[in-house]
C-alpha cells in the first residue's frame, strides 16, 4: 500500500538524484574563484605559466565541452610540453572571436574582462578558439576573463605588455 510517507520520501529521493546529477548545468556558482577578479597586471603577476599557442585540433567531448590541442609557440613565463591539452567549457554557439583591434581599444584595458564570454551564473568563461588561431593562454588563471586573448600578429599589444611584464 503507498502512503503519504512513503510518497515524501520519495519526492526527496527524486529531488536529491536531480540536483546530484545534473548539478554542473543547474547550479550558480557561489565562489567565482580568486583570479577572475584580477586586473591585468596582478594577472600577469600571479600566473605561473603564460604560453604564446596556436589551436592546431578541435574535439567535441559533449554539448557543454570540447578538448583543445595547442602547439606551444612561445613559454612566455614557466614550463610546458611543446604540446598542450585542455578540456574547457564551450561558448555560446553564436560567438564572434575578438581581439580588441590588436588590444588597442581602451575597452580591454580599462575593465576586468577579455574576449571569453561569461554566462551568467557560472564561475568560468566560455571559451571558443580557432584552428591555427594564436593566442595567450594563462595556464593556471582560466577562469579570468582576459585568459586566453587572441593574437593576431607579434605587434599585438596585449603579448607586447605581458612579455615586457614578464621580463622585468
């Protein structure tokens, strides 16, 4: 016989089995974690390892991530493979890569942010890389906005900056 006692444990069941399985889509991020509120100098200052990459393979993993394979072009600051992997959270469908006119605009260098989207809610940016594309990947600071900036040529301002800031 089903009871009403039986039928509230049940709903907890139920509601324990969504929340636990379907946590990584559904739940707002409490603590964004400590770099995504770094500035471009303290960015620059704080990350162990800075790689000047291109995007050389693409691999879907599912709908919210993909595998991307760089081949190190130039360790700006610290130690890696001549080749790297990293699994990321994917962005919105419909995003358009920029790169700030070279990282001239005054908008990339008076605010917080780069090119990675953030989705509201969610503790990391969204990222999204062109095959053969380059770009400035802080290794262990991915979850600041202005991370993994595109490059589009060596006069770029942005790899100029965090290769002066590195050298000093």
């Amino acid at each position: 016989m089903f009871n009403a006692k039986h039928s509230s444990k049940l709903n907890l069941i139920i509601i324990f089995v969504a929340l636990f399985t379907h946590s990584n889509q559904a739940a707002a991020c409490a603590v964004p974690a400590v770099e995504s509120g770094w500035d471009k100098d303290e960015l620059v200052r704080q990350t162990k390892t800075i790689l000047y990459v291109k995007v050389t393979k693409r691999s879907k993993i599912n709908n919210h991530q993909t595998k991307w394979t760089f081949k190190v072009l130039d360790r700006v600051k610290g130690k890696s493979n001549s080749i790297i992997e990293m699994s990321l959270p994917n962005a919105p469908v419909n995003y358009k890569e920029v790169h700030f006119n070279h990282h001239t605009d005054d908008g990339f260098w008076k605010n917080r942010y780069g090119r990675l989207p953030w989705i509201l809610g969610l503790c990391t940016p969204r990222y999204q890389f062109e095959i053969n594309g380059r770009y400035l990947l802080f290794v262990e600071s991915l979850n600041n906005g202005a991370s993994a900036e595109r490059i589009i040529d060596e006069n770029d301002k942005w790899l100029i900056f965090v290769k002066n800031q590195v050298g000093e």
